[in-house]
C-alpha cells in the first residue's frame, strides 16, 4: 500500500476534482454543456497571459480537462452545448 505522505497533493486533488465532476454529472447535476464549458474556461486560461499560472501547467490542465469532458460524453452522455454561429 502506497503510504499518503508518498503521494504528491496535486494528484491526490485531481483525483478528488475528476471523482466529483463524474458524481456531478453522474446525478445530473452537472449537464454535458455545464463540463464543455468547464472545459472552455481551463483552456482561456492558457491564452491568457495575465493569469498568475505556468503555461506548461495550464496547458496540463486543459489537456486534462478535455479527457475529462470525452471520458463524460462517453460514458453518461447528454446534450452538448449549443454554439452561437
């Protein structure tokens, strides 16, 4: 058994934030749109110089959360999100 002082803090939120984002979705709390546009704010923060966080991270981040969302829309899927042309 891995010991909780071995595990980085970071991964152990991660894990905790994906968990809670498929419960929320999964109760129909969340909707498929409520996640893409979840998904959308991560990535503006990677095109937004003036936010206070490491490129390379956010990056991370929106790569992240786009599994996220294709793991979602796969797995409970739901309507997406309507887009204004």
């Amino acid at each position: 058994m891995i010991e909780t002082s071995e595990v980085d803090s970071g991964d152990k939120a991660m894990i905790i934030l994906q968990s809670l984002i498929c419960y929320l979705r999964e109760k129909n709390v969340l909707s498929r749109a409520d996640i893409e546009e979840l998904r959308d704010r991560v990535e503006a923060r990677m095109a937004t110089p003036d936010m206070p966080c490491v490129p390379t991270i956010a990056a991370a981040a929106a790569t992240e959360m786009r599994d996220l969302d294709d793991y979602c829309g796969r797995k409970y899927g739901g309507k997406h999100r309507r887009r204004a042309n």
